[in-house]
C-alpha cells in the first residue's frame, strides 16, 4: 500500500526525466504495453460491432453496410489524430527543454481545435449522409443498413475525438497505464452494450451504434478528468483556452502525417469500394470487412509500439541524446515488424476461421478467405513502414511523415487499382494490396537510412523541425 501511494504521490516531472534516464528497452516495453493494450481495445470497438451484427442480423447485406461507413469512421480517427498526435509530439518536445507554461498552453489550444472540428464533422455528414455513402461504395442494398448505423453513431464522432486526441497526450506527459485504463473501461462497456441492444433488446444496427455512443462517452469523460486532477504532469488552466496561432500551426504541422494516413485510408475505401462492387457485388465488399477487421489487431498493435515510442523519441530528441534515439528505433522497428510477420503468416494461411468470425453465408465466406489468401501476402512488411513514418513524425519532421503516409495508399495503391483490375477483376483488386506494401516499405527503408546519415552528420546544430 505505501508503495501505491509512492507512486500516485511522485513528482509529476519525475516521470518526464525518467525518459531521458531509465535504460531503453524497459522504458519502450513500460510505455508501449498499456498503449498497445489501450489501442488494441479501441480496436475491439469496431471488431466488437462486425462479429456482433453478422451474427445477430440474418441479412449478409448488413455486413457490407458496415464496410461502407468504414471512410467515415477512419475520417473521424483523421482528425482525432491531426490534433491528438500533433499535440503529443509538441509537449513531448517542449517538455524536453523543460517548458512546461509552453506544453499547457498547447493542451488548452488543442481541447477547443477538437471540440469544434469535431462538431462540424458531425454536422456535415448528417447532411449529407446519403450521397457520402453512395460516393463511398454503397449499393441499393446496403445502403439502409449503412444509412441507420451512421445516424445513430455520428453523435459520438466528438467523443471518438477527444478519446483519441488526449489518450496520445496523456502517454506523452508519463501516463501511460492512465491511458491505457480509460480505453480498457470503453471497450469493456461496448462488448456488454453491444450484445445485449442486438440478442437481448433487439434493436437491430442501431444497438450497435448507441453502445458504441455511450462507451465513448464514458471514456472521453475520463480521459477529460485526468487533465483536472493534481497529479496530473499538466492540468487545464484558465488562461490557456484562447486560440495561439503558432501553437495552432504547429501541432497541424505535425499531426498532419497520421490524418493525411487516415484520410488517405478513407479515400483508398472508397475506391476500392466502388471497385469492389464492380468487380465482385456486395459479397466482395463483405470479404474486405473481414480483411480490414483482422489486420486492425495487428496494425493496432503496432500503433500502441509507435506511441509508446514517441514520448521516448521526442523527450530525447529534444534533449539532444541520440544514443537513446538509435536505440529505441531499433527496438520498436523490429517489434513491429515481427506483430506484423505473425498476422501475414495467420491471415494467409488459417483464412476460413477468420472468416466465420464476421460472417454467416457461405458464398461471403469464400469469397473472404481468397481476399485474406492474397492481401497478406505483403502484409509482414507493414509493421517497419509505419514506425519509419512514426519516427519522422516523433521528432517532428512532419513533411517526412506526410510523404511516407501517402505512399502506400495513395502514390502506389491508387494507380494499382485502375491497372490491375481491368486485367484480373476481383484478384486485380486484391492483388493491389501486397504490390502497394512491397513499393511502400522501399521508400521507407530508402528514406529513414538517409534521415540517420543526416541527423549523424548534424548533430551539433540538430533541431527540431525538418
């Protein structure tokens, strides 16, 4: 008992120069593991939802009503991320020239950037839902069970937000295991709500969406009070809620990477929606649900690995300890690329148990397990792109980032997808996957090595900007 109140009691800095101190591999595995756990459970929020609805809906329609409303979803974890990242990034390196005044005026700025554009998201897609999900993929079948989901979920859009937005700040000021509880409290309340509004109370879609609601409600509270409470590393102040516009442009600048990468994963489902349809109909756009939910876990997993990296990587960037810097590159780059071998060698070969998680008709099922045969082919090289793009975004070379997050879906999937599918139609499609993953992870390799020759070679006047 002494020992917990040691730790709730310990000065707030003190967990910031731990990162400069502690020895590598335990810092990366201490801040790493609650993130991994908490982005892992965020995850579950939509795999939840998928298994839930297949199972509980006997209309194989709906699951490709879920697929349609997946680029608005990623849309809204776009701009979650723009501020949320881009502001984890900035405090962690102006914690690390010991300006605190600095890092709190960037969470009061960053709280209202998320509130209103969370709202006039919401706003704009309630307007025009309709022709947003058609532009999406969405076919006379699906669209009502796209329609009824989306209507009920776009409340929380706000919420899913401020969740995103500050679990990311709360890893980066020390509270790792903080964040990683408020995700755990969410997800578990989805995967009470989620099943008893669709078995129990039978209301269809839209028990899923008003579970999701009401889980994200209650996380983004907790996730809010961490910023009130005393022992908090930085807490809301009065004088901070006003808009700066250097810390505006600065924590954009920086959190562009991973909302270019989620925008980039709306427009790629959408393209390939429409493809998908052409190609192969409903079933087809049902199939890419399975794929998109089971490579999730993985990708998730390794997301948890980059934002336990980066408070590391920024703190000691900021410091000007390049040794820790390498260090912990290395580590994370090779974790990631081993969560990311195991979910290529699963998906390729045990596709039919995966399939059947999600799904009911068996023409679906088959045409699940020859999309999830194809698209892990590159799937194990995916792991080290995005910790290449993490890293660039860490010790805020944004510009870096932006690149690298463009390259897999839009500068190499996008002409893929008007190539090959014209010449092998359905398998066209899928085989776009693993040649994008290939191309990308080239352009990853080739720039992070001659990012370290260069920051090497400039050590004595290294910044932190591009």
């Amino acid at each position: 008992m002494a020992l917990a109140t040691h730790k709730r009691t310990a000065d707030p800095m003190e967990r910031l120069r731990e990162l400069a101190t502690a020895p590598v591999g335990k810092l990366l595995l201490r801040y790493s593991t609650p993130a991994i756990i908490g982005t892992v459970v965020t995850a579950l929020y939509n795999i939840i939802d998928s298994v839930v609805i297949g199972h509980a809906i006997d209309d194989p329609n709906v699951v490709s009503g879920i697929a349609v409303t997946f680029p608005v979803m990623n849309l809204a974890t776009a701009l979650g991320m723009l501020i949320g990242a881009g502001a984890a990034t900035r405090i962690s390196i102006v914690m690390g020239q010991n300006d605190k005044k600095q890092a709190e005026l960037i969470l009061g700025n960053s709280i209202l950037l998320t509130l209103i554009i969370g709202a006039l998201y919401m706003s704009a897609f309630a307007i025009w839902i309709d022709p947003l999900l058609h532009l999406f993929g969405a076919s006379a079948n699906s669209l009502p069970y796209a329609r009824e989901f989306l209507l009920w979920v776009l409340p929380g859009m706000v919420l899913i937000n401020v969740t995103f937005s500050y679990n990311n700040v709360m890893r980066a000021t020390g509270y790792p295991g903080r964040a990683m509880a408020t995700n755990l409290i969410g997800a578990g309340l989805n995967a009470i709500l989620a099943p008893l509004f669709l078995f129990v109370f039978h209301w269809g879609i839209r028990g899923a969406a008003i579970a999701t609601d009401i889980s994200m409600a209650v996380t983004a509270f907790f996730v809010m009070a961490h910023f009130f409470r005393k022992d908090s590393t930085l807490r809301f102040r009065r004088g901070t809620f006003h808009f700066v516009w250097p810390v505006i442009r600065a924590v954009l600048y920086i959190g562009m990477a991973p909302f270019l990468i989620n925008v980039a994963n709306a427009v790629i489902n959408a393209i390939i929606n429409t493809s998908l349809l052409s190609y192969g109909g409903d079933n087809a756009i049902a199939a890419v649900v399975v794929f998109n939910r089971f490579v999730t876990i993985f990708i998730f997993i390794v997301i948890g690995i980059c934002q336990g990296m980066q408070p590391i990587l920024g703190y000691n960037y900021g410091a000007r300890r390049l040794d820790r810097l390498w260090r912990t590159l290395a580590l994370a780059g090779g974790s990631a690329l081993a969560v990311t071998t195991v979910g290529a060698v699963v998906g390729h070969f045990a596709p039919k148990p995966i399939a059947q998680m999600f799904m009911q008709d068996e023409q679906q099922i088959e045409c699940a397990i020859n999309c999830l045969r194809i698209t892990t082919l590159g799937f194990w090289m995916v792991g080290f792109q995005i910790v290449a793009t993490n890293f660039f975004q860490s010790l805020g070379m944004a510009g870096k980032a932006v690149f690298l997050s463009l390259t897999r879906q839009i500068i190499f999937m996008i002409p893929l997808l008007y190539i090959l599918p014209p010449l092998y139609q359905l398998n066209g499609v899928w085989s776009c996957f693993p040649l994008s993953d290939v191309a990308a992870t080239i352009i990853a390799s080739l720039m992070l090595m001659w990012q370290i020759k260069r920051i090497k070679s400039a050590t004595s006047t290294l910044t932190p900007h591009d």
